[in-house]
C-alpha cells in the first residue's frame, strides 16, 4: 500500500466529518450565508499568504530540483490566488480592501498559520510535504464531492468550480506522488511524525471550515 494510502485510511473518519460540515453541505446548496462565506474567504485569503511562505519552505528543504520547482510554484500559486480573491469573491460579496486589511487572524486561522510556519522551519523535508498535504489533497476531495451535489445557479459555484477543476486536482496528484517518493525513502519513525502532521493539518482544515460557519472570533479577548 502506498504511503498516501495509507494516509487517506488512517483518516477517513476525519475526511467525512469535514464533508459532512454544515458550511460545506450549504455551499453545494447555495444556502449558505452571505456573511459565513465573506468570513471564509477574509481568513481564507490570510492563510494563504502563510501557507505561501511555507511552500517556500518546503521547496528550500525539497532533496531533488524537479520538487524545488513543484514548491516553489505552488508557493507562487497560492499568492497570485491569495490575491484574486481581492478582486473577485471579495468584490462579488462587498468586502472592501480596508475590512480584509483591518480583519486579524481568527483563533482558527492563527493556529492552522501558526502550525505549518511552525512544522516548515522546523521540521524535515518529509514531515513539512505531510504537513503541507491535507490543504491540497482535503481541498480536492471536498471540491469535487461538492461540485457533483451543487445546485443549479449557485451562488458559490465559482469558488466551487476552482476546487474541483482538472488543473487543481492535476497539482494535487503531483504532490501526493512526491510524498509518496520521499516518503519510500523514510524510517519508520518518519513515516509516524508524517502520519502525525497531516492529522494535525487534517484536523486544522476540519476547525477551518467549522469556524468559519460560525464566523468564530477572539470572544472577550478584544481588550488584551
């Protein structure tokens, strides 16, 4: 079995949960709330630059130079999306320049940031591409499952569209084949702190989209 495989197993219970998100069973129905999918994309587009910076990472730790360059343009893809929602998702839904830029991180977004800045000065080579997995791989997964049950003339269906395009999932097979390169090549201790760092990622992409349903913020902590 595949190391991605086994990944996938170890955490499908995880997988379906984050399906199963009501922010995530709204969007394929175009219910959900103006105001939830504006939050979305506001701490989408902080994550981004973060997650940016630590596929620059990761390409500076890759061990062959076709994997520098798969990071170092995905780290450039994540910034040039990052900023294209400024001028679509958040002039579609009346987010100004300002409102993003005066936004801060929320409990969820700083800790998912916090996490893969974290794990990509940190750790190993294989242990950030592990850490780095689930945004691709989840992303994809819930992309495409969300595109299959959208409905006719949904509001989203164009960020729906993006996720569940040829071109991004494309990307997310190349990466899952690079883990599964490096990973041929690990102990077995390796293998378990990767196992451990797409949990955590994957559990990170669950709180994401849980928070962001329900535009969670630093409660009572505005003062401090």
């Amino acid at each position: 079995m595949l190391f991605s495989e086994q990944l996938w197993q170890r955490n499908l219970d995880l997988y379906q949960k984050t399906l199963a998100l009501p922010f995530n069973q709204e969007l394929a129905q175009g219910s959900l709330s103006r105001e939830a999918f504006s939050h979305y994309v506001i701490q989408d587009a902080h994550y981004l630059l973060a997650y940016g910076r630590a596929l620059a990472v990761c390409a500076a730790k890759a061990y062959e130079a076709d994997d520098v360059m798969q990071f170092s343009d995905a780290a450039k893809i994540a910034i040039v999306v990052e900023r294209s929602l400024h001028d679509s998702f958040m002039q579609e839904f009346d987010v100004s320049k300002q409102q993003f830029e005066t936004t801060p991180l929320t409990l969820a977004c700083h800790h998912y940031t916090s996490f893969l800045s974290a794990t990509a000065w940190s750790e190993s080579y294989p242990v950030v591409l592990a850490a780095l997995l689930p945004c691709f791989w989840i992303y994809a997964e819930v992309g495409q499952d969300i595109v299959q049950h959208s409905v006719a003339n949904n509001p989203y269906q164009a960020w729906i569209d993006t996720y569940a395009g040829e071109e991004f999932h494309t990307a997310v097979r190349n990466v899952i084949a690079t883990v599964n390169k490096v990973a041929a090549r690990c102990d077995a201790d390796t293998l378990e702190k990767m196992h451990a760092a797409y949990r955590m990622g994957a559990k990170l992409e669950w709180l994401f989209w849980d928070s962001a349903y329900d535009q969670r913020q630093w409660l009572g902590l505005d003062h401090l």
